[in-house]
C-alpha cells in the first residue's frame, strides 16, 4: 500500500546579495506583494548552493558569488501562503546591475537607511540577522 510523497517541508533558498553600498531586494510579481530577498524553491537534484546561484540570476540579472552561509530558516508560519518552507539562506556579492526578472518585476539595490516598509515573508528576521553578524554581534539564533 502506497502512502504518498513524504509530507516533509519544502526546502527553498534565500539570498542576501551585497552589492555596491547596499543589498538587493527584488519586488514580488506574485502574491504575497512587496519587496523581498531574492530566492525560491531547489529543484531536484540541485544543491541549496547551485539553487541560490540561479534564484540570483533568474531574478536580478545578477551573477552572484556565495560567501557564507547566514542560517536556515524554518519556522512552519515563515511563508503567508500556507507553505511549510525551510530555507537556507546564503550571503554573497553580486556584479552586474540588478533588473527584475522570471517572478520578480523589479530588483534594486536599498542601503540600510532605505529599505521599504513592505518586506514580505520573514525576510524582515532575516534581513535583521544579517545585520547583527555585520554588525560584529555574533551569529543569529538556531531556532530561526
């Protein structure tokens, strides 16, 4: 008797791209609406790394160069649309000019003074960790 796919979450990845004197956001073309990192689901057969390298070009134009990894998030309400999700989310540099592209209308590189109000998913966490691991205040918590 088959019982199905394994119900296990979806694993993702998300990218905090470092480029010129900020980081890049890109603005969703699908709901949930508003500006988020760049990112989205590893297909089969790619690892987390591959996967955040082509989200990054598939979305900003951007070639993008992995640094580290700033954590795994998986908290089963990190995604608005009902979707247990848990992603690996890297740090990298990017070079190239940013434009929007597959689901995101735009990508645009916010300093910290700037970032927009309407950041989707967790991403505000996320963006908060990053902060706090520049800021030389140590790595953010595993039970993100």
């Amino acid at each position: 008797m088959s019982q199905g796919p394994p119900k296990t979450p979806l694993l993702t990845v998300d990218i905090v791209i470092e480029l010129d004197a900020g980081i890049v956001l890109v603005r969703r073309r699908n709901p949930p609406h508003g500006w988020a990192l760049p990112g989205g689901f590893v297909d089969p057969g790619e690892s987390v790394a591959t996967a955040a390298c082509r989200e990054a070009k598939e979305e900003t134009g951007l070639d993008v160069q992995l640094t580290e990894l700033l954590g795994v998030y998986s908290d089963p309400k990190r995604d608005p649309r009902g979707f247990h999700t848990a992603s690996a989310v890297f740090i990298g540099r990017g070079t190239g000019k940013p434009a929007g592209g597959d689901d995101a209308a735009e990508a645009r590189v916010f300093s910290w003074e700037a970032l927009p109000p309407d950041i989707a998913f967790d991403h505000p966490t996320i963006l908060a960790d990053y902060r706090r691991l520049r800021a030389g205040l140590g790595r953010p918590p595993l039970d993100r």
